[in-house]
C-alpha cells in the first residue's frame, strides 16, 4: 500500500523507484522516504493513466526482488486496460 501511497503522493509523476537516486545522502530529497507516514522509494508502485493521459490511481506490489516487484505491478496496471504514461 505505501509503495502505491508514494506513486499518488506526487500524482504519477513517477513510479515509486523514481525517488530512489534522490532520496540517497546527498540527493535533493534525502530523507523524504520519512515524509507523509513514510513513502517507499524502491520498486513495486506504478501510476496508471487513462487512454486520454489522465492520471488515475498507482498499484503496490511488494513480496519479492525490486526487479520482480516492478514487472508484476507493470504487468497488473497494464492488466485492468490502462496505460502507464501521461499524455
């Protein structure tokens, strides 16, 4: 739930991996990971868009490698019909 939380959290701008390299000491957002009841900054959450580029919702997957958890939330948000980019 917190990974899709942190894709809405900045309105699909990103999957939840995108804050990793800038959540890291030194990074413009270190420490955000600590923000908003805690955000997760690894893989697993995806944005889902509409067909007309209009930001949705996020699904969370959590349970195994980051590579994994990735494909399989890529693979369900491209399930229910939508689209995983902004127009």
């Amino acid at each position: 739930m917190k990974k899709a939380k942190t894709v809405t959290s900045f309105n699909g701008q990103f999957p939840s991996y995108g804050l990793f390299n800038r959540s890291q000491p030194g990074g413009d957002l270190f420490g955000i990971q600590e923000t908003n009841g805690g955000l997760v900054v690894f893989g697993g959450g995806q944005p889902i868009f509409d067909y007309d580029g209009y930001f949705i919702g996020a699904v969370g997957v959590s349970g195994g490698t980051v590579q994994q958890d990735i494909d399989t939330a890529v693979a369900a948000a491209e399930s229910v019909g939508t689209t995983l980019t902004s127009a």
